[in-house]
C-alpha cells in the first residue's frame, strides 16, 4: 500500500477547471512549471508551449482542445531550458486531469533521425530533398554546381577511403570558405552540389582554379582532379530542373574528358535521345522479333598483289524509327548493359545465312574470311569461348573462317587474362586481329607479348595519307613494325585509286574501304561474289 502511494505521488498532474485555474498539481509539475493551486495556467506570462520544431503552440488549443487524448509538446518556463513532455488528458464535471510524462530521451532520438534524414553526418551537407528546400526559401535565381572528384576512386584504392574522404573534405572546405552564402548538397560519395545566390558574384573559372590547387595530407601531395559542370539559371527556373541540368554538365564532363562544362540545351536533347536509344536497344535485344531492327553488312577484303576479295568484315547496323544509329552511338550501351555477346551470336548466324546463300550459287564459302569485331567485355566472360564455339557448330561453321578483331586499347585491359584466352582461341582455329591500330598508343612490350595474327591499321591514318607527309611518317612506321613482328596488316579506310596504290607500295597485303565496295547487305554481297568471279577461280587454280 505504501509503495503504491509512493507511486501514485510520484506522477506530474495537473487539475484545471474551464477558466483555466489549477484545482490540483502534483510537486513535480508545480516544480516544472513554477504554478500552484489558484494560480491561472491560461493566463501565465512565462509559461509557453512549443512543437518539435520550437514553433510557438496557441496555450489555450493545447489546454482546452477536446479532441486531444494525448499530445507531445515542448514546455518552457521564463524563457528557460524547454521540457519534451507528453500530456495525456482525462476531462471529467468540466475539469481537466493532465498527466504529464518526460520525454526527454525519445525527442533526442527523433530529432536525431529527422537530423539523419536530411543532413549527412558526416560533411553536415544536406540532403537532395532538403537542399531543394532550401533554396526555395531563397527565392532568388543563381548558379547550380555539380562539383565531382575524378580520381576519387583511384586515390581511395591507392592510399584508401580515409584518404580519399579527406580530398572531398578539403575540395568542399575550398567552395565554402569561397562562398560561405551557399547551399550546399552531398550527391554522392565523390560528388557534391552548390546553390549559388545571383547576390554573390562568382568567378566560376578561378573557382575550378582553386579546387584542382595541389594540397598535402602527412607530407604527400594531392590533386583533386576536380570536375565542375554548373547551369546559370534565368528568372523563374525550377531549382529542382536547374540541378539537373548541372548534372547533366557533369555527366557530360565525365564523357568528353572535359572538366569544367555549362550546360547547355543541346546537351539536354543529347541525353534524351541516349535514354532513348537505350530503351529501344534493351527492347530490341530482349524482343523475339529483334531481328527486325538489327542487320549486319559485309565490307569486302580484298588482296593488295592479286586484288582478289578474300573475305569480308561483318558490320552491326540497327536502325530506331526507321533511322540508322550509328555504331558508335549504341555498341558502347550495349556493351554496358552486358548484351553485347547477343549481337554477335546474332552476327555469327548472319555468317552461316551468308554461306548458306553462297552455296546456293555454287560458291564454296569455306574460301572466304569473315571478320567479326570482339568486345573486351566479352573476352573477360569466362563463358565466352564456348558460347563462341557452341554457335559455330550450331552453325557449321569452321573457326578457322572466322578472324577476331579486337581493339589495341581493349587488348591492354586485363593483359595476362585477355592474353590467355587468344592463345586458346588461336589454338581453335581462329585468327586474332588487332583493329583499329595507333589509337590506343600500347607499347612494345605490350605486342612482343601479345599472341596476335594480324595489324589492321586505323582508318584515320589512311585518308590524307598521300597528301600529308607527317600521317605517311606515322603510316610508313606502322607498315615496319609489322614487318619487323612478322604480322600482315590490313588497311581499312581506302577510298580512292591513290590510297590503293600508295598502301600497296608500302607492302600493306589487305585493303577494305570504298575503293573496292561500301559495307554490302548479304544479298548484294553475294553477287558482289558473283560478279568478282576471278576471286574464286583464283581458289581454284
């Protein structure tokens, strides 16, 4: 019994009749809020309620509202420390009972996790959606920055994530101590985003300036490699939009090797149509009737002494809305969304489609090479070689048929692994091209090691070749280093009579390019074949 009314005298209460004045308290809560029986707590100067977010609550609402059971506020007495409490309400013959629990502790806590929700802990910088808000409340136009670290990663994996977390804290250090009037926002582990008001002035070059200065950590110099793309907003522009489009700045920063970029609208419709071309590209690949938008052509090949066509290239075309899209624009989606093994089978059924035809006119394609490009992308599936060898003898096609180009730049990724499985490959008949030759700038070493059959120089080296004395220099030193490796070597790009001429005095054994024909569908590459009929008797002598 004793402990119960311990208990009971324990409890913050408070009594109040309509008017407002206290029938009953506790010690606690009179103590709390400094008032006693008699005393109005309607009335009370120094006695103020508040939410959660120190906005200022009506007393009279908070005393007097019927439709609260219970209500957490904050409770401050001349103007002191705020009390979180919880008011739990019984009214009964027109009084009101309050019973009165601290909540100290789990306001902490909830204040806390909203913290969380809008503000990294640990640059204290806000969040997207709290960072929009923010600049709303501005109200004003100004300039939108997306500020990304490029060697992030790198120092991360070469010193580590500590490191790497004190180049972005110097970097973001850098922009605040320039403009302490701006909003700042963490986008990612390696990017942050910046409102600047049009009432701060702002030199965006000095500031790119300034962020890629060298710094030190512990006696080792750094540089940031800082990429900044930024939008100038115009009048009443969504902020919302404006950061978008400095993303997109830097998105476009990141592609062009470009570091300091302002967006423009044309960049805007360029993304677009990369989203759209990479919707249409996974409908069309994960589509039964994909065929119909993909075809591939054959670019002849033909021998420089005898100018016989040995064989073809096999070219991938896909066409959106009835439009051709360029290679260029689609392989590298491909390759990133992990389809690009779909386009080869798809080519290597092309192939048998092609023989098959030549057969029919009494042609033994076994004659000719085709040539099919490889991404590096597929080289490291370790499931690769035998999708490839699966295929072919689905298709009854003989790997010595088929030559593998790969790039120079690819063919330096991942060396030792990329090396053993050409071995492999070769070893199976097929013939390893190294296409596209001088862009990649790999080194001696690289192709003294490399298991290789063939050069096949880039287009770009050969057409101003005849007329432009530096390119014949880059030109007639491929030509030696192929011949002092023992390796043939193929130009592509040959256009006109003189380009011929000019590579076949060089000793260059193959040719492709429109001196000879344009990249042919399979139907008109087989009379291609019809027509050119010292090619195959040529196999028959």
């Amino acid at each position: 019994m004793q402990k119960s009314l311990l208990e009971l005298l324990s409890i913050i209460y408070v009594a109040y009749e309509p008017d407002g004045t206290i029938t009953g308290i506790s010690d606690k809560a009179s103590n709390l809020i400094t008032l006693n029986v008699g005393d109005n707590i309607v009335n009370c100067p120094t006695l103020k309620f508040f939410d959660e977010d120190f906005n200022d609550l009506d007393a009279k609402k908070v005393l007097f509202e019927s439709c609260f059971d219970q209500l957490e506020l904050g409770v401050s007495v001349d103007n002191s420390n705020v009390h979180w409490v919880r008011f739990s309400y019984t009214r009964k013959n027109e009084l009101t009972f309050v019973k009165v629990d601290l909540i100290e502790e789990l306001v902490a806590i909830r204040r806390l996790n909203k913290q969380l929700a809008i503000r990294d802990p640990h640059t204290g910088l806000l969040y997207r959606e709290a960072f929009i808000a923010k600049v709303q409340e501005l109200d004003t136009p100004g300039v939108m920055c997306c500020i990304r670290i490029c060697n992030y990663q790198r120092i991360s994996e070469v010193w580590n994530i500590g490191v790497a977390n004190l180049v972005f804290m110097e970097v973001l250090s850098r922009f605040q101590g320039e403009y302490e009037q701006g909003v700042f926002s963490k986008h990612s582990s390696d990017c942050f985003c910046v409102f600047i008001p049009n009432s701060s002035p702002i030199n965006i070059e000095a500031l790119y300036n300034h962020l890629n200065e060298p710094f030190e950590f512990n006696d080792s110099s750094f540089y940031s490699n800082v990429a900044l793309g930024y939008y100038k907003e115009l009048g009443k522009d969504d902020h919302e939009l404006s950061l978008n489009k400095a993303e997109m700045a830097t998105f476009d920063v990141l592609s062009e090797k470009l570091r300091l970029v302002e967006f423009q609208e044309g960049l805007a419709r360029q993304i677009e149509r990369q989203n759209k071309i990479e919707t249409a590209l996974r409908d069309a690949l994960h589509n039964e009737n994909s065929n119909n938008t993909f075809s591939v052509v054959l670019q002849p090949l033909h021998d420089t002494k005898t100018e016989c066509l040995i064989g073809a290239e096999c070219l991938m075309r896909w066409t959106l809305d009835g439009q051709p899209v360029s290679p260029v624009e689609f392989i590298p989606i491909v390759e990133s969304t992990g389809d690009i093994n779909k386009l080869t089978m798809f080519t290597l059924s092309q192939i048998k489609e092609a023989k098959d035809k030549l057969r029919s006119e009494g042609i033994e394609p076994k004659n000719y090479m085709f040539a099919i490009n490889i991404s590096v992308v597929e080289i490291l599936d370790v499931n690769f070689e035998s999708k490839l060898l699966n295929a072919l003898s689905e298709y009854k096609i003989d790997p010595r048929c088929i030559k593998l180009e790969l790039t120079e730049s690819a063919l330096i990724d991942n060396f030792s692994y990329v090396n053993e499985v050409l071995v492999s490959l070769q070893s199976k008949g097929f013939l390893i091209s190294i296409d596209d030759f001088g862009t990649g700038f790999s080194s001696l070493s690289y192709l003294c090691k490399l298991h290789f059959d063939e050069i096949k120089i880039d287009r770009s080296f050969v057409t101003n070749v005849v007329k432009d004395g530096k390119l014949q220099s880059v030109f007639n030193s491929i030509v030696s280093l192929a011949k002092n490796l023992d390796k043939p070597l193929v130009a592509e790009g040959v256009e006109d009579m003189e380009q011929m001429i000019y590579a076949k005095a060089k000793g260059v054994q193959y040719v492709q390019g429109y001196y000879y024909s344009k990249p042919l569908p399979i139907d008109a590459f087989v009379e291609y074949v019809l027509e050119d009929k010292s090619s195959y008797l040529h196999f028959e002598s």
